[in-house]
C-alpha cells in the first residue's frame, strides 16, 4: 500500500440527502496545499453539478467532482522545500461548502481489484440545511486508511436506593497516513473522531418502575478496519476479504455470525486464510426453542408449516405475533435483522426515551414512554408517545388462560429503517431479502390489540384462539395522501381426543382462520379472507415406544370475500375447496448412542378451483438422529 506515488486524487461532493432533490452540496472555493503550501497552479478538472449564481451546486442525485492532476500540473514554487511531486510529505485539499453536503475522496492508489478507483467518506454536514447558513470551511489531510483505535470507559451502579445506572462513553478515532514509497518513516498522520455514549438508569419501587435512556452515535463512527492480503494489496470495495469488523453482525444470537468474512485457521494448511460462510438462516425472534430452525418451519422443508396440511393446526402465520414496534417500520423489533454490526443503538441516531409504569397484578402491568430521535446528519425524527397494557390471567382451577395486550402509539417518524428478512413463501426454500421502510407513521396514531386465551375446562375437548387487529390512523397531510393500513385477523380452534381402545387414539379437530387487511397505498389489493379446515386424525401404536402410525384427513375450505376485482390481478385467490389424506409410519430406535427417528409416509391432495382440479402425490422419507 506503500509501494507508488500519489499522482492524482478525486474528490466527489453530493447531497447527503438526495431523496428531497432539494439544497445539496454548494461549493464556493477549493484550494489545493502540498506540505502545506498552496498550488494555485494544480486547478481541478470539474465534472457533473450545476452552477447556480456562479457557484458549483449537486442536488439530487447529481454529483460533482473535483480531479487533481498532481503528477501533470505540479510546479514547485519558492516556497517550496520539494522539487518533485513524488517527494511530497502530504496532500491537504480545502473546500469551502454549506448546505447538506456528503464528501468523499480517491486517488490513484485507493482502488479495488480491477484497479478502478474507490471514494471512501470524508465528512458529511450536519443536519439538513438548505439555506447556506451552515458555509463552512472544510480542510482534510488525504491518506489511506492505517489504524481504528477506540477509547472508552463504563459506569455502573446497581441497587443504590433501588436505582441502577449504566452508561458508557467511546471515542473513536480512524488513524491514516499520507503513502509515499520515498519516505519510509515519520508519514504524515491524520485522524477522524467519532463519539458514542449511552446512559440508561431505571427504577423499581413496586408496583411502580421507571426506566430511562440517552444515546448519540456519531455517523462516522466505525469498528471495522481494512486489512491487507499476503501482497500487502487491499481491495477498499472488497469487504469480505479486506475488511476486520470488531463487532459481529449476529441478530439472531446463534453461534453463527451473519455475514461472511475472511479468517485465519480452519483450513488444511496452518495459518491459512479462509471464507467463513455467512449464516443463511438468519430469523431473530423466530427460534425460542434454540434449534436453529425455523419455529415456522420445524420440518424444514418447502412449507412453511402455517400453510402445511395437518401441521397448520397448531401454527399461526407469523402476521398474528404480538410486539413493539418503536422504530414504525411495521416490523416487530425483536424480529428485525439487518447488515450492521450489533451496536447498542444505531450508527447516527442521537435522543432519548424515558417510560413509567405500574404493575397491577403479576403479569399484568400498565405504562406510558416518549421516544425522541433523530439523524444526526440529517432533519430526519422520530417522535413517538406510547402506551402498553398488558392483562394476563391463568386459572387452572377453572381450566383456563388469556393474555391481552394493547399498544399505543402516536407517531411522527420519517427516519427509514430497512431491513433484511427471512421470508419463505409456499413451495421454496426460503431467503434472506430486503425489506424497505413504507414511513407510514409520519403523522400517525397507531394501535395493536392482542388477545389468546384456551380452555381446558372441557377436556378431552379443548378450545383455544386468538385475535389480532393492527390499524394506523393516518393524520393531516398524510391522511390526504395514504389510506389507513390495517390488519385484523381471528383464529379459533378446537380439539377432542378419544381412545377407543388401548394404543389407539382418535382425533377431530377444527380451524377457523378470518383474515382482512386494507394496506396504505390505495392501489394495493384488500385481503378479506375465511378459512375452515376439518381434521381428523387417528394414531395406532403398532409397537409401543417404537413404531406408530398415523392417518388423517383434512378437509378445507377457502373463502374470498372481498369482491372480485376486473380484471384480476394474479395475487387475488379465488374461493376452493382442498381435500387432503395422508398416512405416516415412525419409527424410533437406538443406535451407537444416537437416537433415530425415521418417518415414512404419503399424502394426496386435490383442490377444486373454480377453472378446474388440482391433483399432487407426495412420498417422503426423513431420518433425524441426535444424541440422547
């Protein structure tokens, strides 16, 4: 990284929040200074932007950019101590800017593989300032990447008069040098500083309890470090092989880490450098049993098993789940997954949140909070007053149990949070894919209502259900432009068990599902949907603790009720009935200390559809093996 000379170096301006098309990057001067002498005579050949009143302007998606030509333009003056390019010490360039500007830089020797040159992050302006009153001056000394040095301390106090408090304070500096091959030491150095702290306190007097939290990332703040290979060559676009992160990105808290990096040892040859595959199977909040699979998807095949004939009876689509949802992107946050490292809070995000409650009975607790947020870089908030009920009862006694939860929100956020998501449909294996922010709480009252309960009471019959309605109230200017999203959706079920005879056990069961979902965007399609589903289940131990068997019939029917649109779109189902046998043998067993469960089986099913049957045969054999 050392073994060439700086002879050209790019700098690129854009807007830093390119989506308003409005107050990008205004340039008013730029000055060029070689161990700190200035260079008038290396002017920059400029490319793209727009001028505005005599000044150089990137709005949008415009970009501008500034190329010095050291190698071709370099004249030394009298006040220079040099009198080749090649034996220049550093490179500073000054630019005078305002506005909501992003700035980067390159040069010759900050490529990728191919040898094409990669602009890394200089500074970026704070907040979103459109009316030049941020006109600053904005000098940097350019160089590549050589250290991440980070600084920091914790405080903690536990149980002092019933608080506790927790905060912790980072700095965090990007160290680079100035690379020239003629000079070996005493480069020239430079750093960037980034900041982050927390501090949470909370505290319990019971019924009553108090939490509260302020944080600040700063955007530039950063744990990873570029790494080169045996050559000594880095590929600064090439973070799978070039790139050291000191913070994993694992959301889903299992012992595979989420991304893919290079590492040392693992490999046949000692010290040698591998890929570490990247966890495929990444679904926060969607394993509370811990083995890594899906809950959604126990048999882990090619359905899900809320769609699966006969597993469906006891799985609900993961659209019924009940939790928070403070950053209003409409994805539970304990389900959320993402590419960045797992900081406490967010690169760029600085605010707080403060909340009080009461606990009325065990498991029952009422509380109100305020969250305020925003984006250091720019005019992006999240301002969020809630409040969360939750009711549980459980009477064995009485042979019963419910749970109620009520969330509500009132919501001006404009901060996007994407995501990536497992997501598996019907009939396919399942992916990671990316889930983008609708901000669809930017002037928003939200609700979620919950509530399960079974009874018991009744056995060998059981009853159970659950309802679920989410529904976003949209306000002012947003009510004018997006319709009120909403979700309501009802499962009711039952079960009764009868045994004939010794080893033999009969089982009918039935499904109610109603689902009805109006989505924000006035074009999208309405759900309103009814599904009942008959079981009927019979299991023979053939050998008892060894062998059983298992048939069933299912039976179901499918009832749109929202009116069929013309033309129709292809996401519309149309009304079917499905009908579904099956049987499976499985067989327990012991061997060498595993335990072995192989399960044979075939299933039939055909759906009458309106335009005709459906038929499919479906034969399978699995074998799981574990230790005891």
């Amino acid at each position: 990284m050392n073994a060439e000379n700086v002879r050209r170096i790019v700098v690129r301006l854009s807007d830093d929040s390119p989506e308003d098309n409005t107050g990008g990057a205004l340039l008013f001067r730029e000055r060029i200074f070689i161990d700190d002498v200035e260079h008038p005579e290396i002017k920059p050949s400029i490319d793209g932007g727009t001028r505005r009143q005599g000044l150089l302007e990137a709005n949008g998606g415009d970009v501008l950019t500034l190329s010095y030509d050291i190698e071709r333009d370099f004249v030394p003056g009298v006040k220079d101590q040099i009198g080749d390019f090649k034996e220049a010490g550093k490179i500073d360039i000054e630019l005078v800017v305002a506005n909501d500007f992003r700035i980067e830089v390159t040069s010759n020797m900050q490529t990728n593989f191919t040898g094409e040159t990669v602009f890394l992050p200089v500074k970026r302006s704070n907040g979103n300032i459109s009316d030049g009153s941020n006109q600053q001056v904005v000098r940097f000394q350019y160089g590549l990447p050589t250290g991440n040095e980070i600084m920091g301390f914790t405080f903690e106090v536990s149980e002092l008069a019933g608080f506790n408090l927790r905060s912790e304070f980072n700095v965090n500096r990007h160290h680079r040098k100035f690379p020239n091959q003629n000079i070996v030491k005493r480069q020239a150095l430079a750093s960037d500083r980034a900041e982050a702290f927390y501090v949470t306190a909370s505290r319990l007097s019971y019924p009553w309890f108090a939490y509260g939290e302020a944080f600040s990332m700063d955007p530039n703040y950063g744990t990873s470090m570029v790494i080169p290979d045996q050559r000594g060559f880095i590929d600064y676009e090439d973070e799978l092989n070039f790139a050291y992160e000191f913070v994993e990105d694992n959301d889903d808290q299992d012992r595979f880490p989420d991304w893919r990096r290079r590492v040392t040892g693992g490999g046949f040859v000692p010290g040698q450098q591998t890929t570490r595959a990247a966890d495929v199977e990444v679904f926060p909040g969607l394993d509370e049993n811990n083995d890594l699979v899906n809950d959604f998807n126990q048999n882990d095949n090619l359905q899900p098993d809320y769609v699966e004939p006969f597993l469906r009876y006891n799985v609900d689509s993961p659209e019924f789940l009940f939790g928070t949802d403070m950053n209003n992107n409409t994805v539970i946050d304990r389900l959320e997954n993402d590419t960045e490292p797992d900081y406490p809070y967010k690169r760029d995000h600085r605010g707080y949140n403060f909340y009080v409650g009461a606990e009325m009975q065990p498991g029952s607790k009422v509380m109100v909070g305020h969250l305020r947020e925003w984006l250091i870089g720019s005019a992006r908030r999240n301002q969020t007053s809630y409040g969360l009920f939750t009711w549980q009862e459980d009477l064995p006694l009485r042979g019963f149990k419910f749970r109620f939860m009520e969330f509500l929100r009132l919501a001006r956020d404009d901060i996007p949070d994407a995501l990536i998501q497992w997501v598996q449909s019907p009939f396919s294996a399942g992916g990671l894919q990316d889930v983008q922010d609708r901000l669809i709480a930017q002037n928003t009252m939200i609700n979620t209502s919950y509530l399960d309960f079974a009874i018991h009471r009744l056995r060998p019959l059981n009853v159970s259900g659950k309802v679920k309605w989410d529904h976003y109230f949209q306000r002012g200017d947003q009510a004018r432009e997006n319709r009120d999203e909403s979700f309501l959706g009802a499962i009711l079920r039952a079960e009764y068990f009868y045994e004939p005879l010794a080893g033999i056990t009969i089982s009918p069961k039935w499904k109610q599902q109603y689902t009805r979902q109006v989505p924000t965007d006035p074009l999208a399609l309405r759900r309103n949907e009814l599904s009942e589903i008959f079981f009927l289940i019979g299991t023979y131990d053939l050998i008892p603790g060894q062998l059983v068997s298992e048939s069933g019939i299912e039976w179901e029917v499918f009832r749109n009720l929202q009116q069929e649109p013309d033309p129709l779109p292809p996401a519309f189902v149309e009304d079917f009935t499905t009908l579904t046998l099956a049987t499976q043998f499985t067989n327990s067993s012991e061997y060498q200390g595993y335990a072995l469960s192989t399960k044979i089986g075939v299933r039939w099913q055909r759906r009458a559809l309106q335009q005709g049957d459906e038929t499919n045969f479906l034969t399978f054999v699995t074998i799981f093996a574990g230790l005891r």
